[in-house]
C-alpha cells in the first residue's frame, strides 16, 4: 500500500528543483576590510565577486553575475574564497603586493578588457582614466571606460581604486571615496587629501 505524500510538499520540492540548474551555485562570504565591508563570491573554482556592501550599483552586479551565470547566491565558503580571504588579510596587513587568486570576470567583452587592463597597473601607483582609455586603444571612450571600470565586480584584486581623474583628484568609487583614499595610502604609504 502505498503511503499518500503531502501535494503542499511535492509542490515546494518541484518548485525548488526548478529555480536552478544543479550545481549553478554562486557561493558568497563577507569580508570584513579594515576599511568596509566586500562580498566575496566564487563560481566553482574561481573568484567571481570582491563587491563592497555599500556600493551603489550591489544590485546591478548582483543581478549581471547571476543572469550571465545562470546561477543563485548562496552563503557559504569554497577553497577560492578562503585563500582570497587569506590574501586579503595579507594585502591590509603590509604583506602583500599582487594577488594570485583565479578570477572569472563576467561582462560584456569591453568590460572585460578594461577589467584586464586593471590588472597591469603597479601596486602603489595610479592612472588616470583618460591614460587606460590610450592603453586600451580607445582614446576617445574615456566615459565608457569609466563606466566600465565602475561596474568592475573585482575591487581590489582588479584594482579599479588605483584610476584617478586627470587632475589625480579621488573620483567616484564603488566602496566610497573614504575606503579608496585608504587603498591608495595602503599602498602608498602617503596620506592624500580627501
């Protein structure tokens, strides 16, 4: 005989089996900076997200990761937050100057290309925006590269804190402009006018 299952239950398992694909899992930990608060999230072995918590246009990245993913947030931890963490503590503490942590940037391809170039400026120096549009051969895209350098999902391990204005004033940033001045003295050494 067969035992009757509950329809109220077979519709919650149905219904949660189908929100995603098995597997497409975004697994996100906060990271405690001494100037912030990030989000770290990994998609299978790379890092996908260093976002901080206060940034303006979280739900915009939110939404680009999951949608081009094809995958949900979950909280938890994998190996790739972990050392990304571990790095982290380094970098704030004096200790470390690169990063080598896999990263998965997701974007559109120009997105993309600015985020790569992000990663050849030195630690300790800055460029200016109209500087990465000639180093990206795109002299005339100044605004769209700032955009795109605004959307970076990466802070940090694609240093966009280190792009300053053409006058080296501190413009916009995703954590503020408090946590980029202190980035900048991180790795300067100097202090910085506000």
């Amino acid at each position: 005989m067969r035992k009757h299952q509950n329809p109220q239950r077979m519709e919650t398992e149905k219904s949660d089996s189908t929100k995603r694909p098995a597997g497409k899992v975004i697994r996100i930990q906060p990271y405690q900076a001494p100037c912030g608060v990030l989000m770290l999230g990994s998609f299978g072995d790379k890092l996908c997200l260093c976002d901080w918590q206060v940034e303006k246009h979280r739900n915009h990245v939110d939404q680009r990761l999951k949608r081009i993913l094809c995958a949900e947030f979950e909280e938890g931890m994998s190996d790739v937050i972990r050392k990304a963490a571990r790095q982290l503590d380094e970098y704030f503490a004096g200790g470390r100057r690169a990063f080598d942590i896999p990263l998965l940037f997701v974007g559109t391809d120009f997105q993309k290309a600015v985020w790569n170039e992000l990663l050849k400026v030195p630690f300790g120096t800055t460029v200016s925006y109209a500087a990465l549009s000639m180093r990206l051969g795109v002299p005339k895209a100044v605004r769209a590269v700032a955009n795109a350098n605004g959307a970076n999902s990466m802070s940090i391990f694609a240093p966009c804190h280190r792009i300053v204005g053409s006058d080296r004033s501190l413009t916009g940033y995703g954590g503020g402009l408090p946590a980029k001045k202190f980035l900048l003295e991180l790795e300067s050494g100097t202090r910085l006018p506000l």
